[in-house]
C-alpha cells in the first residue's frame, strides 16, 4: 500500500516528466524556426527519427511477446515487403489470432 509521501514522489515525477517534455518540443520548435536553413546533419537526424521511434514500440513486443507474436510479426514484414500496410497487417493479425487459436499460445 502506498502512503502519502509515495503518492507525492510519484505526482513529483510526473510532473518533471511532463515539464521535460515540454521543454524539449518547445525548444526544438524554437530552435527550428531560428534557423534560416537546416543544416544537413539536423535534416539527417530528423529523418531518423520515424525509424527509431517505430523501432522503440516494435522491438519489446518482437522480443517479450512470445512466439505468437514473434511469429505473426515476422510473417506481417515478410508481406508487408511485398504488399501494402492492409494486408500486413490483416495477415499479422490472422496469424497471431490462428497460433493462438490452434497452437495453444
């Protein structure tokens, strides 16, 4: 059970969290606008950024999902690579949901 010191550590914590996170979206947006031209690095390190985000949400559920989910997202890349995001994912999920199904998972 938590007492009322643990419920203000962790209000604490939120608050810090939001604060940094503020602080950085409205830093980079005046950082942005202060400039006249991105810089090729920047514009290079921006593009990076959807990547790295997707892989951050992908990988633990690739690893700690278990072999459904390991399975069934191997499976939804390989047709992803050929087809486009609809049929990746309908046929990611009708993996997942057929192993779980008729695999026991």
């Amino acid at each position: 059970m938590m007492g009322s010191s643990d419920h203000m550590h962790l209000v604490y914590i939120i608050l810090a969290a939001a604060v940094a996170t503020f602080i950085t979206r409205i830093g980079g947006y005046v950082m942005m606008t202060q400039m006249k031209r991105i810089p090729p690095r920047m514009e290079a390190a921006l593009n990076a950024v959807p990547a790295a985000v997707l892989t951050t949400l992908v990988a633990p559920a690739f690893v700690y999902g278990g072999w459904d989910v390991t399975t069934s997202m191997a499976v939804a890349f390989l047709v992803g690579l050929r087809f486009n995001s609809l049929w990746m994912l309908l046929v990611g999920w009708l993996v997942v949901m057929a192993l779980r199904h008729f695999g026991g998972f």
